[in-house]
C-alpha cells in the first residue's frame, strides 16, 4: 500500500501532484529524508520518510 502514495499539492483547489520537476530541497539524514516541493500555484509541501 506504500509503494502507491504520491505527494499532491494541498493548496486551496490544486491538488497537483509533485513529482521530481517539482522538488526544491531534499535532505538526508539518520533519522531519514525530508523533502521540500514547491508547486507551480505557490504553495509548498514538505514530505518526512523516517527509517526505520
């Protein structure tokens, strides 16, 4: 079930979905990823993978 969820834009109406054009920043560390997408409405999404 986690191999399909995909990060969407959650901004008033948009609802894109933010793949890699859309990615601004990542950062990695032991505790895992943290990801920064902007989309092309302005708004910016911030996704958290932690390892396990």
């Amino acid at each position: 079930m986690l191999e399909r969820l995909t990060s969407t834009c959650e901004g008033e109406g948009c609802d894109r979905r933010l793949d890699d054009d859309h990615l601004m920043l990542a950062m990695e560390t032991e505790h895992g990823v943290r990801r920064a997408y902007e989309c092309d409405c302005g708004a910016v999404t911030i996704t958290v993978v932690q390892n396990q």
